[in-house]
C-alpha cells in the first residue's frame, strides 16, 4: 500500500546516496524488469548509467529497433546496441541439445557483456533488474531451474569477474509493483506488460539445431500471432503465447503447386506462477486467422498447429 510518485522520489533519492559520482552499467534485455531497473536508474543518475543491449539473434521480431526506439531516443538513455548475431549463431551451429544450447548461449552473452564492460573502465556499478521473488527463489535454491534461469538473466558471475558493486534497486517489489513502477517512469504499456521472453529467447523455440533462416521464419510467424492475439484483446488474457519452430516438412498444396514446408506450433498459456499452466482456450475464429495469414504471409511455413497440453506434463516452452 504505498504511494508511487513517493516512492519513484524515495528510490531514486537511495540510488543517487548509493551511486554518488561513480558510474553504472546495466544489461538491458528488453523484458520488464531489465526495462524498469534502467528508467528508474536513469531518472536518478542520468548518464552515469550506460546500458548494454546485446542482440543475440534470437530476439523477437523488431525487437532491437523497438529497445533502442524507447530507450535511446524516447527517454534519452545511453545505450549501446551490440549485434552479436553472427557470434552466437556460430557457435550453436551443430547443437540440438536443448540444455546445451542454453549453456552455449548463456555464456557467450557474459562474454560479450563483459567486453562491453571492458570498454567502460569508469563502470563501478552492474545494475541488475533482480525482483522480491527472485530473491527468494535464489535464497531457498529449491527450484534448480529457476535458479539456473536466474543466473544466466541476471549475468552471474559477471560482478566478481569485473569487480563491480551490484545495484538492484527492484528487490523489494513484486512484479505488479514493477509494473507500476514501470509506468509511472513513462514506459509504454505494451513493454511494461509484456510477456515473459526466455533469456536464450527463440535458442529454445526453434528445435533442435538453430538457423537464420528458422529464426527468420519464427520470428514472423510469432509477430503475427502476437499482432493477433492484440488485435482481439487476447494478449492480456494469456500469460505467456508465442510461436514454436518445428523443422519437420509436411506437404500441403497452394495453388495449383504441391508445398513441402516447415510447421509452427502456436502455444498459449494461462497461469499464475509459471510452475502449472493451463492452455489457453482461444476463439477458434482468433485461431484461424492466425493461421491464415501465417501461412499465405510466410512463405516457408505450410502448416501450423495449436498446442493443447497442459503444465505438467508439458512444460511452457518446448525446449
Ligand atoms: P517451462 O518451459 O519450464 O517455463 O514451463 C517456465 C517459465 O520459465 C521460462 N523459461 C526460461 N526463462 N531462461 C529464462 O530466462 C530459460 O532458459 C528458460 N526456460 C524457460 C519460460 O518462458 C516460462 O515463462
């Protein structure tokens, strides 16, 4: 119960008593937290912060753009872009494992972040987006795979390599908290109630081993999903709804051409924890304008289904 422009004057007045002169870097990936972390950081220091946006290739459509649109020139946050796309490709070239594949990118995101950090010697600070709930997720460590997805969103290690102080000034609030927080800072709706994103992002929507060209494909057929999903005001109703990437050719016809292409699995979720989910019953009208237009807009895509289990036993992702 508290009021949120005393508490944007109480934050930001911690941070600068925190901070003083010295300087913060901050990985921003686009999701919630990171996003919320950086306004508020920036609205206390201003350009003490640096923030560092790394696009791994496995980003959302437009997703790069959209960062660095509202980041860098909306509120006027310094903001490096690092495209990375060929480095971490390259190196999941060959890897279908699933677990691998988190690793693979899980690592080359700290190497890159730190050759960034490298490159800002002044840096005295690694902000972090941690929320309350992560905090007590990482203090009990009874869930290993939040914990081990939290070490990779949250850059471990990162501090102690680069000898930096962390800064986190979230961990006092839950996530409707950030929310608002996010919007009373000026973030736009849609980027302070999106969705969770993966951190290996569309790693693990693509199975098994991960190309450009799959990557190219999901990427469009998930942002027609979404624009969907918006469009008949779905998007807020699912907790999580993206595209998944099956490389699996089926025939199909079109014209007066036979068509041996990829398929995408739509998934939707309902949920309040992310521990157990339930699919999201979705109008069968929303479904097939979906597909339609997945497949007479993406050439490449023939087929596309829709993923009717549950948490247990499936999990959200696929991967
Ligand atoms: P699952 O698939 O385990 O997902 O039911 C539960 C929630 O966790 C997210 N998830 C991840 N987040 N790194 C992350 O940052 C990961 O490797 C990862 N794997 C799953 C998933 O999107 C869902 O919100």
């Amino acid at each position: 119960d508290w009021n949120m422009p005393d508490y944007v004057a109480e934050a930001v007045a911690a941070i600068r008593e925190q901070v003083g002169d010295e300087e913060v870097i901050l990985g921003l990936s686009g999701g919630v937290d990171s996003s919320v972390a950086a306004a508020l950081i920036h609205r206390a220091i201003g350009d003490q912060l640096t923030c560092v946006f790394v696009d791994n290739g496995l980003l959302r459509l437009n997703e790069a753009e959209q960062v660095m649109l509202t980041f860098g020139r909306n509120l006027g946050v310094k903001v490096i872009h690092v495209d990375a796309t060929e480095q971490f490709l390259g190196h999941l070239v060959g890897v279908s494992d699933p677990e691998q594949k988190r690793k693979i990118i899980g690592r080359e995101f700290v190497e890159v972040f730190q050759a960034q950090a490298e490159k800002l010697p002044k840096a005295r600070w690694l902000a972090q987006g941690t929320i309350y709930p992560d905090v007590i997720e990482s203090a009990g460590g009874k869930n290993k795979k939040a914990h081990t997805i939290k070490s990779h969103h949250n850059v471990g290690g990162l501090p102690e390599t680069l000898n930096l102080k962390l800064l986190e000034p979230l961990r006092e609030l839950f996530k409707d908290e950030v929310r608002e927080l996010g919007i009373a800072l000026g973030l736009p709706h849609d980027m302070v109630y999106r969705h969770p994103f993966p951190g290996p992002g569309l790693g693990v929507r693509i199975l098994g081993e991960v190309k450009k060209e799959f990557a190219d494909l999901l990427r469009r057929a998930d942002a027609i999903f979404i624009d969907e999903l918006r469009a008949a005001d779905w998007y807020e109703k699912t907790s999580q709804a993206f595209a998944v990437f099956l490389p699996v050719k089926s025939v199909g016809v079109m014209g007066d051409g036979r068509t041996y292409e990829y398929v995408v699995a739509l998934r939707a979720v309902q949920t309040q924890d992310f521990m157990t989910a339930l699919w999201a019953e979705l109008p069968h009208t929303l479904l097939a304008r979906v597909s339609n237009r997945i497949i007479n807009e993406v050439r490449g895509i023939n087929r596309v289904v829709y993923d009717i289990s549950g948490k247990p036993p499936a999990t959200i992702e696929w991967e």
